[in-house]
C-alpha cells in the first residue's frame, strides 16, 4: 500500500505546529482553517491527529461522489483535489468517513502529502504522526482509532 | 503591518463601549508585541494609585508577537494589570492558543476595563464583540466553564478564571488550554470586573512577511531543540528533571517553608519516580515542539480518575516541599484543585506553607484552623486548606489574601516565618544559596519571581549565555549579571517564546524570525534596547504606584537564618550583601540609589515623556 500519514494519538502533545505548518506550506499563510491536517482536543486528556488516509483506510468515496471528477488520484501516493475544476458543492465533505476534507474560500482542501515530503511530520519531533508505508492492518487501526477518539462517525 | 492583527481592542464592561484603534507602526517598532504592547498600555491606561479592583485598573491580554506564525515554543500571551497581590506589575505570561487566535481575528492586544453590572463574558469572533450573560457560569469551575462556553459558541478558545477568581482570592489566575496565567493575581482582577470568560475566535490569515524563510528557520529551530542533548530527559521528565540534583547537589530546594534546603522526603515527588508511573504522555503548549507537561493519570485509590497536566517544578515544591508533603499524589491532587478553582500553585502552596509553620510555632492554633491539624506533611489538611482558600472559608479568607497581609492580620509575631519580596511569595529556589538569584527576587517589578531573569538556570550551573564561570555563593557582579539578564529575559515575555527554549534563542536567534515574520531588522543590540525600555517602563509604573527603596528587602528567613545542612549549609544573604547587590544594580541600571532611573537613562531609553 502507498505512504500515507498515520497519527498516534497516544503521543500527540496536541502544540498544532502540525497545523500552523501544513497552512504556511500550501497557502503561504498561517491559519488553521486551511491546514489540511487539524488537531481534535478533548478536555485534558485527548489530543487526536486528524489527516487524510489517502485510500487506504476507506473506499476513496470523495473520489467517487465527486460530480465534475476533480478528485483524482495522481502519480504518487496522493489523492489530489484540483481546485481550479472544484465547483464547491461539498460532497465530498460529507462522504468522508473520516471527515478530512475541508472547504477553504469555497474549494475542496485535503492532504497532498507535499509530494512526498509531508511538513506536518516534519514540524513533529514526537513522531505523533509518521509518513508510513505498510500493508494495511496496523495504519487502519490507528486511523480507525483516531477517528473514534475524535468523535467522527 | 505584516506580523499583526493590526488593531488594538479596547472594551469597558462597565459602559458596554467597544472601539478599536490600530497599532501605529512606532508602536510596532518599538514594543514588538507582547509584555512590550502589554506594559505600554498598562502605563498609559491605568489610572495612577488606585486599588487593583478599582474598576479604572486595565486588564491587558498581549499575544506575543510570534504567537500564530509556527515558532517553536512561541505561542505565550500576556495579561498584565495592577497586581492585587503586590500592587504592583501583575504581568504573568502563559502559554495557551487564545493568544494566536486573538491575532487570527485581527488583536495585538485588548484592553479591558471598567466593571460589569452582572457577570458576563466576552465574545470576539473576528470583528463582532459582545458581552454575554454569565449568570450560569458564575461559581463554576474552570474546566466546567470551558465546556459550557465551548457548547455555546462552537469553535472558540477560552480563557476564564475560576471561584478562585470570583472570591478575589489574591493570587487567582487565568487559564487557558489547561496552562494558567498563575502568578500576581491577574484572576482576582477579572473577578473584580464580573468577568467570567474571553472567548476568541479568529478565522483571519497570519501573513508573514517571508513565508519560505520562516518555513525554513522554524524547521530548523524544531530540528535544533530536538537534537539537543537535553530534549529527551526535558521531555520525558518535564520542568522538575533537576529536582533530585538541586537538592542533592546544590542543597537549595526551600523545604517547610524555608526551613531547609533540602527535601529528605523527596523521592516520589521527584519526576524519574512519578512519570513513568503516573504520565500517560506529554502535553504541550500551544506551538511547542519540547513539551515539558505530563498528562499525570491517577487510575485507582482515592484520587482515581484524576487527570491534569502536571505535576510542573514549582507546585513540586509549593504543594510538596513547601509543604513538607512527599506524597506525589496528593500534590498532583492539590494541583488539580488549584487549576479547577483557578489559583497560583506556587503562591497558594507558600501560604499553606507559611500558615504550617505558624501551627508549629503556636501561634495559630487547631481551632484557628476550623479544626484541621496543620503539621508540615498533612497533606489531607493541605488539600482541605486549598479548597477553603479558593471559598475564602475560615483560616482560607486569611490565607486567600496572601501571605504578606495574613500575616499583617495574624498579627503575633508571624511577620518572622512570612517569606514574600515586595508581597510576592517565592518560587522553589533557596536564594540563600543561589545569590544572584536573591538580587533577581528583589529587582523584579512583580516581586519574588524567578522568571523574570531565569538567574537560577545561569547561578546553579556556572554558565548560561555570555556568561560563564558565574559563582553563586558570590555577590560579586551580580548587578550586571541580572540587569542584563533581564532585559534579554523580557524579550521572551515580548515576543511570546517560552523560557524553557531560553538555553536556543537568545538574543540573536530572534533576529531572523522577527525579520522572515514583519519584515522590520533589528541588531542584537537593538533587541536588548527593547528589553531594557519595557524594563524600565515597569519600575516607571511601580514607582508611580507607590514602591520605593524601602520595598527592597528580602524576608527575615534569608537574611537572619543559615540553611541548616546540604551543599549550601551554613549560606544565606546578609543585610551588608544584599544592599552591596542591589547598589551594583542601580548602578548597572543607570537608577539612582532609590531605584528611580535618572533622567539621562530616560533620555537615552527614548521615555522621558
């Protein structure tokens, strides 16, 4: 299976450098809404990494519910959005099992894992999220957790 | 002005008026943001020589300037007031998001004054701000309060007081994301104003002025912390990694009140025994790749359930060793009621400590304990006492008003066990042993402080920064040494970056984040200038409310009494010693002998007006 971004929710100190980074990286700005990585607190005790699992852990549903197909999976390991072909009908927001896909200024936003590079996993010394490779098993039930601890359906 | 909000958001509760100015490009240049915005505003909104609780006293919350663009360990915001404690400069600095995301909706600073009619909390969302009824939130406790503004207005970042804060207890603080504003009783302030909550929500772009530098710098500021030879046992350990090594090696843990040095029972207070039994993982601040909190789990016995983010150095000692408590969990128990209730750890466990010690001297008895048996150790009492302090109950509406009042009050000789600097209680460095630290408690414009400076981190190890081969049993050229510790200090406090990346920064790694965040260069010597004027704009205000030469004075336990045994036995501070430092200071100040700055060192520092 391809890399993707696996969270540990257990280590996640819950700083959201991981945020401030991901925004600064695509937008050249710093604001959490556009991060395509957020952190999901809960009291003192939870914080969660929430970030695309590009395929690996669910049926690729944005790609499918997509009605003009900007949703594509590119060379590489990334499912993509093209924004200029988005016509910001949400769809794919509520199709995501895993509720990764935001809007930002009326266009679908997700995880392009920076081709390859992610500087979320970078801005981490905690290792709370690793760029990983693997065969499924193991990176599902840390998503899987994740998006149970986070309170996703 | 890229780096900025841009605006400057003033509110009175009392008039319900809400206006904004922008921040003038001199502001900018001059202040950066934070403790500098802050101390500013406090100078020239405050109205000279009223009580802390006069509705007049303005509350100031300063993001520092980093907060929001991606520095490690730059996410520390400022509230800054009169001190109802001390009456003087209550600035007490915190890490929690809400200062980023007051700069997100477009504030480098609010300005808060006047009183409510009733209890309310501030909204801001962007630029709509509005007072809300707190009718129901009043009496609750922090992390209830949280929750039921968090249910109410979605998405927003809080920043409350508890009961602590509702009952002017005088050493209340603010909370926000779990981390406090403990110190100098900034809580009591919002109290006094019926001010439960702010909420912030900022959904505006941070735009620096170099977006690949900063990436870049701030990759590598993450990749230099973690790769230091410290990371891991500061990590894994948190703020009281040294605690066994100050006791051991240095004897100048305060212990019962200031009667010892040494902690004999330290062993489960000590980090290398508690976190890998109670941590279940660390816990940051808001943009900090070095997370010095634990998430402490008590899971079964009579604290099952507890979760906190601690246990941090200070309540280490205030809760336990002040104390005489070696019992980890109740500490961690009392920390909890102090961050619920919304008080200082370090303030509420010294005067718990203070009044231990009058219990054993006699002269407070049982009955003027409503019953409780207050022997140093008794950590059920200290529990019980915390609770009474935060309800102002019995002995606790004394102890509430801190220990240089209860003591006025207590009257019977008690002024001699009362250890505070200018109304301060001190943090866990026995200065007897540590004398430039001594000099930093007495210097400080918020009294016994020992992050004003960080003295202990250059005084206990011999070097830190230029400095090196630095004698702490000395009075030797500690005047030099803390002046300029304390203008290099307040630019953390100026730019919002935590003191525990002190030993990365310094002056000169600021120069190219602030240049890639505004786009303004400054020298090195140009940064230190700034620290040098907010150094001096604080003694301007102190001095205009009333604190003169004679509030220079350490407490009878440091200048009359020996530590009894460790490293540091037989040390403390003479009267001749401590006059002989504060002189040096003055002088390395450009103050006259009165701690007034003369008026060149006005003229030069650009504040004579």
């Amino acid at each position: 299976m391809a890399k993707a971004i696996v969270p540990f929710p257990e280590i996640c100190t819950g700083c959201r450098l991981c945020e401030m980074a991901c925004s600064l990286k695509h937008e050249n700005v710093l604001n959490a809404e556009k991060s395509r990585i957020r952190i999901v607190k809960k009291g003192v005790r939870l914080d969660v990494p929430i970030v695309c699992t590009q395929g690996n852990a669910c049926e690729q549903e944005c790609v499918e519910v997509c009605p003009v197909d900007c949703i594509k999976v590119v060379e590489g390991p990334a499912i993509e959005v093209v924004e200029e072909e988005c016509t910001g009908c949400e769809a794919c927001v509520d199709a995501c099992p895993f509720q990764c896909i935001w809007m930002k200024d009326e266009v679908a936003m997700k995880c392009d894992l920076c081709q390859g590079d992610p500087v979320c996993v970078k801005f981490c010394p905690q290792q709370a999220i690793l760029y990983l490779e693997g065969s499924g098993d193991e990176r599902e039930k840390k998503w899987k957790e994740a998006k149970a601890l986070a309170g996703g359906e | 002005m890229k780096g900025y909000g841009g605006k400057i958001l003033n509110v009175d509760l009392g008039s319900r008026d809400v206006t904004t100015e922008p921040v003038s490009t001199e502001m900018a240049r001059e202040y950066l943001g934070g403790s500098g915005f802050a101390v500013r505003l406090l100078f020239d909104r405050s109205v000279p020589n009223k009580d802390a609780f006069d509705p007049s006293n303005p509350l100031i919350m300063a993001p520092g300037l980093f907060n929001g663009y991606s520095v490690p360990t730059g996410g520390k915001v400022v509230f800054c007031t009169k001190s109802p404690l001390t009456g003087l400069m209550g600035d007490s600095v915190m890490g929690g998001s809400i200062g980023a995301e007051l700069k997100h909706a477009g504030y480098d600073a609010v300005v808060i004054t006047g009183r409510a009619p009733n209890p309310c909390y501030l909204l801001v969302k962007d630029d709509e701000v509005e007072m809300k009824d707190a009718g129901d939130l009043w009496g609750l406790d922090v992390p209830t309060t949280v929750e039921k503004i968090k249910s109410e207005e979605g998405n927003v970042r809080v920043a409350c007081i508890g009961p602590a804060g509702e009952n002017l207890v005088r050493f209340a603080g603010i909370d926000c994301d779990d981390r406090q504003s403990g110190r100098a009783g900034a809580g009591a302030v919002m109290g006094s104003k019926n001010l439960k909550a702010i909420a912030v929500r900022g959904t505006r772009d941070l735009v620096p002025h170099d977006p690949t530098a900063l990436m870049k710098l701030n990759v590598e500021w993450v990749r230099k912390m973690s790769e230091s030879p410290d990371y891991e046992a500061d990590t894994k350990y948190g703020t009281g990694e040294f605690l066994d090594w100050i006791n051991s090696e240095k004897g100048t843990f305060p212990t019962r009140n200031w009667r010892e040095g040494v902690f004999d029972n330290r062993k489960e207070i000590d980090p290398y025994y508690w976190a890998p039994r109670y941590s279940k993982k660390n816990k940051a601040c808001f943009s900090c790749p070095k997370p010095c909190g634990k998430l402490f789990v008590i899971e079964s016995g009579k604290y099952a359930g507890l979760a906190i983010d601690g246990i941090e150095y200070e309540t280490l000692y205030s809760l336990g060793g002040a104390c005489g408590n070696g019992d980890v969990e109740s500490v961690a128990k009392g920390n909890e009621i102090c961050d619920a209730m919304g008080m200082d750890t370090i303030s509420a466990g010294d005067v718990i400590a203070f009044a231990m010690d009058l219990y054993e001297n006699g002269i407070i008895s049982k009955e003027d304990a409503g019953g409780l048996e207050l022997e140093f150790g008794g950590s059920e009492a200290e529990l019980a006492l915390l609770e009474m302090i935060a309800k102002r109950e019995g002995l606790g509406d004394v102890l509430a008003e801190g220990v240089k009042r209860a003591a006025e009050k207590i009257g019977k000789g008690s002024e001699k066990y009362a250890v505070h600097v200018k109304g301060m209680e001190p943090p866990a460095y026995d200065v007897r042993g540590i004398k430039g630290m001594a000099l930093a408690f007495l210097t400080s414009t918020r009294g016994a402080c020992h992050l004003r400076t960080c003295a202990y981190a250059l005084e206990l190890t011999g070097k830190f920064w230029k400095y090196q081969d630095v004698d702490r049993l000395s009075s030797e050229g500690k005047g030099i040494e803390i002046k300029e510790l304390e203008d290099l200090v307040v630019m953390y406090d100026v730019l919002g970056v935590c003191k525990f990346s002190r030993g990365f920064f310094f002056a000169s790694g600021f120069i190219e984040l602030i240049k890639a965040t505004t786009g303004s260069s400054y020298s090195e010597e140009e940064i230190l200038w700034i620290g040098e004027r907010v150094n001096n704009l604080k003694q301007l205000f102190v001095l205009r409310e009333g604190m003169t030469r004679e509030d220079y004075v350490l407490p009878e336990k440091i200048t009359g009494v020996p530590i009894p045994e460790g490293e540091s036995k037989g040390h403390l501070v003479t009267i001749e010693e401590m006059n002989k430092m504060l002189g040096d200071y003055f002088d390395a100040r450009g103050w006259d002998q009165n701690a007034i700055p003369t008026n060149k060192k006005l003229e030069e520092l650009g504040l004579k007006d």
